[in-house]
C-alpha cells in the first residue's frame, strides 16, 4: 500500500512517495490555490492509501503561522484521504546537508530540496510503521 508525504512550504510543496518499504522524492510543486487538488490527483493516479503531511513547528514544539498553513493544506487533504501529521523540525535542514553531502549547492538544489524533506517525512513515517506504531497524529487532534 503506497504513502505519500508532503512538506507544505510558503512557495514550494514537495512530494514523496514509498515503493514498498521505501521512500522516494517524487516532485515538487508550486503553492497555489490548486495545490491540494494536485496533491489528491497525483494520490489518486499512484494509489495511494494515506498522506503523512509535515506539520512544521518551532524549536521549542510551539505552533507557528508555517504551522498553520500546513494544518489548513493538511484538512483539504483529509476530505479524500487518511492523513497524519509528523513533526517535521529540522527536515529541510536535514535536506539541505544530504543534498550538499551529495555535490549540489543551495542554487542546484533549490528545486529538489522540498522532495527530500518530504522523503525523510516519509521514511520517519515508514520506520514508525515497521516498529509497529502509527506515526503522527491525525488533523482533528489539532485545534481549529
């Protein structure tokens, strides 16, 4: 059963897929109006069965306006599919090392930096699955 994850940014939502027990970058796209509905077609069209959404936080675990807007992204999503949210702190930080650890600096990476936070979402999403836990939480144990 396929997953998807999604790292909601102000300008970018990056995507990640799992091919049996592992996770792949799948694209990035632009933030728009539309994006949701991208996001459930791109689920639909690969099968997918859950959507682990980044739910970004502060250092300290409070919410914040990113926060929020990922929330907001998250319940469009839930109207179609299961979704959950991971703690994403430090995911795109994450991102950018492995990228840079690989050859390709801030401007080469740019446009794939957003998949990769998603991936790792994904594979901390998959972990938590193969010990046997439910990662995350779903989008009504949060506040309106």
């Amino acid at each position: 059963m396929r997953k998807l994850a999604v790292d909601v940014g102000q300008s970018r939502i990056g995507l990640a897929i799992s091919e049996g027990s592992l996770a792949i970058p799948l694209d990035v796209l632009a933030f728009s109006e539309n994006a949701a509905s991208e996001v459930v077609e791109i689920a639909k069209q690969k099968q997918v069965a859950a959507i682990y959404v980044g739910l970004p936080l502060s250092l300290s675990g409070n919410h914040t306006q990113s926060t929020a807007s990922a929330l907001s992204f998250a319940r469009r999503l839930a109207a179609f599919l299961p979704v959950r949210m991971i703690d994403e702190r430090l995911t795109t930080k994450s991102a950018h090392a492995l990228l840079r650890a690989s050859g390709k600096n801030a401007k080469n990476s740019k446009g794939i930096v957003d998949a990769q936070a998603a991936q790792q979402i994904l594979e901390f999403a998959l972990q938590s699955e193969r010990e046997g836990q439910l990662a995350g939480k779903e989008t009504s144990e949060f506040d309106e």
